[in-house]
C-alpha cells in the first residue's frame, strides 16, 4: 500500500509495495512521482484510475511489471480516496501471482 498526495506524488510507502516495485528502501521512493514507477506504455491507463479517485472515486489500471522482474507479470493498480483531506490511497494486486 501506497499513500499519495493529491498531485501523485509517493508520501509513504509499504516495504512489501516497494519490494514488488524493485526497490529495497521504501523511504527512497518519497516525493517521486507514482507515474515514474510504471511502463510508458502503462502511464495513460494508471494517469486516468489516478484522476478517477482525484474525483473521490475508485480507479483502477492494469500494469506490466516485467521490467521488474524479467519476465511477464500482469498487476492490477488501484487508487482510491484516502481519509486525509486530498491523500489518495494506492493498492497493487497480482492477476497472475507465483
């Protein structure tokens, strides 16, 4: 799990996201952009879940994650409106786990 400011940038992030992402030290990962963390191909989808929940709805995308771990893996983002005012909540979900 991911918690975002509005504007899309990483506040905080779960050890266990960061691992899935490629990335040892969640903490590194503060202040980035969300969408510098998928496939270019990805950004468009994953930009409209992002603005869906920018809207107080749930938003959701599907994602490549073969650039993280060499070989196809098929993922699931979601976004969604977090409690503190303007957060936005990230949550990833394996369609095809090992």
């Amino acid at each position: 799990m991911a918690l975002l400011s509005r504007d899309g940038r990483i506040a905080t992030l779960s050890r266990g996201l960061s691992k899935d992402l490629g990335f040892d030290r969640p903490g590194d990962l503060s202040g980035l952009q969300i969408s510098s963390l998928w496939h270019h191909d990805d950004r468009a989808a994953v930009a409209r879940a992002l603005a869906s929940a920018r809207r107080g709805d749930t938003g959701q995308a599907p994602v490549d994650l073969s650039y993280v771990h060499g070989e196809p893996i098929q993922a699931e983002v979601t976004f969604a409106p977090g409690t503190a005012q303007g957060s936005i909540v990230m949550r990833l979900d394996w369609t095809n786990p090992d």
